[in-house]
C-alpha cells in the first residue's frame, strides 16, 4: 500500500472520523491541514483537491480522490474487523452512517458549529438554538434507545465504521453543542468504549 | 427470498429510489403507503414499524427493519449489477449517496417540498427560496461537472445504486423544486438514460 494523503479540518468531526479509524487502523497517513476559515483550506480548493468542495477528502497513490466522511471509512475499513462482509450487517451499519449524515449532522453538528465558530455567531439566535436543541435530544434520544438494553456497540459484537461515524460528533455535543448528555446514560457508556478502543486519538480543540 | 414490506412515501424521492430499485430488479415487494401528514404514517410510526421516525423503511421476512433509503439500497443491491464488489468503486458509490443525504437533499427535496406541500408554504419566504436556488444550483454543477467528458453513469460503465440515489431527487428537481436545468445538458443526458433502463418506473405526483 502506497502513501496516502488526507485533506482535513483538524476541529471538524467528519474528519475527525478518519483520523480515529486511520489510528484504531494504526495506519500511516500524510496529513494536510485545513482549519475553518484558513488559507490552507482555500488553496486546497483552488487547486482542485476537494472535488465535492469540503474536507475530508482521501488522496490515493493512483491520483483517485475519495469524497465523503463516510465512503472513505468504508475504503479504508474493508478486509479490516471494523467492515463486516455480511450484507445484512453493512445494510445496518449504513443505515447509522446515513442516519447521522442525512439528521444528526445537521442538527448536532451545527448547533456545535454555531456555539464555537466566532464567524458563526450571528446565525446564532436564540430561537434557533433553542429549536435545535429540542431536535438534538430527539435524535440523540433515538440512539440511546437502539444501545439501551445491552447493546455494546451499534451493529453486531465489535466496534465497526457505524460506531466511528456516530462518535465523531456525538462524543462531543455535551462540551460543543450544548446537549444534556447526563439524559442518556447508554450512550455515555458506548463513549467510554470507543475511547478505549487500542490506538485511540482525541478530537482536537477547535482552533 | 421471502416477503418485503417496503413502507413508502409514495411523493417522497427518498422511497421512490427504493421503489425504482425493486422495479429495474422485477423484485416483489408489498408496499404500505405512507403519505405526507396521512394517518398511515401516523400509525406506522405509533406501531414502531419506523424506529428511525421516517419512510422508506423494509421490513424482512425475519423481522428485521432496515432504515434509511440508502442503507436498504445497498441491501437490495447485493448480488446484482447495481453494485460492484470492487472496494474501490463501493467507496466511490458511496461518496455521492453520502454527497446527496447530506447536501443535495437538504436543497434541492426542501425546496420542492416548500413549493409542493401545502403545509410548508409558510416557512416558503422568497429569501429562504433564493438561498436554495442558489445553493442548488452549485450542487447540480458538481455532478454536472462530474458526468461532462463522456461519462455515461456516475461510478463505472453501468448503472448503480449511486446513479439511482442521486437520480431520485435530481430528475424532478425543474419541475418541483422550480431549478433550472436547462444550465446541466449533461444530467439531462444521464437522466433520461436512467429513465431508459429496463423495467423504469416513475415517480408519484404528490397528492
């Protein structure tokens, strides 16, 4: 396997989750930074490295360029534990993946977005915090049913991309978004568990 | 294979591509519909036959509920054409499922369902409505940019689960979310090719 090389916002969770797999992976990765807002990230636009217009975005060796938080977890994570082969179990685990890009991102993720980027503070606004707050514990509310009960992880008996693509945001919506974490006791355990898997890294503090 | 229950939106471009899979498959499927604001849906929801709160949802045989429009995709699509075994074109499909749930549905199904559903007029001001035309024309452009130079589907040189996720938003996206698509000859090109594959179904007026 040749050098690979991630584009990604170091305060971001979607690129947050494929650093965690990359290190749970204990796989090497050439690194280039793009914080919100930075020149960097602009560059790497201009010069045509993020072809869907955001980060993450996974160079391979060939020149191919993988878009998407998710599609590239699933490149990464095949012939690995963390990517079943049976189809039952990856319809599942897309099924979380697309759960939390398609609703909790927009919700979870902005309202943290809002809370933490300075340059978003205008969009800011009581109501809409407030609103997104309320659909927040709904959604978080839905995952804390489906790990309640005994579950260890979301799909089957091990940690799989489903579980880093929840974690990316999720871990951190109590210290960045705002949301009462202590409502959802199943999911801080499942937290628990994730930060403790072998080879492990933190989210990075926003910039 | 035993009996499907797909539970569907039959307006709602999220059940369609379901839909539109099972019928280029010629799989049978017993489908409950599920309408905007319809009672169906209520009860589905107060039944538990949506645990994730929304359509599509396929229940098998065995009592197992797949969420979300792409994840039952790639269920129904293992084994068939519409989805390669290659990782490397999996990630690539992928990236433009994730692409549509997490930024084209946002513009382009809201804004046809701020034009469409009657409900939602109040929340149809016309700033709201120039903001999405905006932003989806910028989408419509990547993808348009993606299929210009010769590209006859999105990922590969046939059809896939990818071409059928995009295609169920992007097809109706003049006529109900009011974008001009006469500025993307090339999707015009790909959609009628979609619309010409054996076995094509269309979508449902909304009632």
């Amino acid at each position: 396997m040749g050098d690979l090389t991630l584009y990604a916002m170091p305060s971001s969770g979607n690129s947050y989750k494929v650093q965690l797999l990359l290190a749970l992976l204990g796989r090497a990765c050439t690194q280039i930074r793009c914080e919100h807002l930075s020149d960097a990230l602009a560059q790497a636009k201009a010069a045509g490295a993020l072809p869907l217009g955001k980060v993450p975005a996974l160079h391979l060796p060939d020149g191919t360029i993988l878009s998407e938080s998710g599609a590239i977890l699933w490149y990464l994570a095949q012939q690995t534990p963390f990517l079943p082969q049976d189809p039952l179990a990856q319809a599942k685990i897309l099924g979380w993946m697309f759960f939390e890009q398609n609703r909790m991102e927009a919700v979870i993720a902005v309202r943290a977005s809002l809370r933490c980027y300075p340059d978003r503070a205008a969009d800011a606004t009581p109501e809409r915090l407030a609103a997104l707050l309320a659909e927040g514990h709904a959604l978080l509310a839905i995952v804390e049913a489906h790990l309640t009960g005994g579950r260890t992880w979301l799909v089957g008996d091990s940690a799989t991309v489903a579980d880093i693509a929840i974690y990316g945001y999720t871990h951190s919506s109590g210290a960045r978004g705002g949301f009462d974490m202590t409502r959802f006791p199943a999911l801080q355990g499942w937290c628990a568990r994730v930060a403790g898997l072998p080879g492990y890294i933190p989210l990075q503090a926003p910039a």
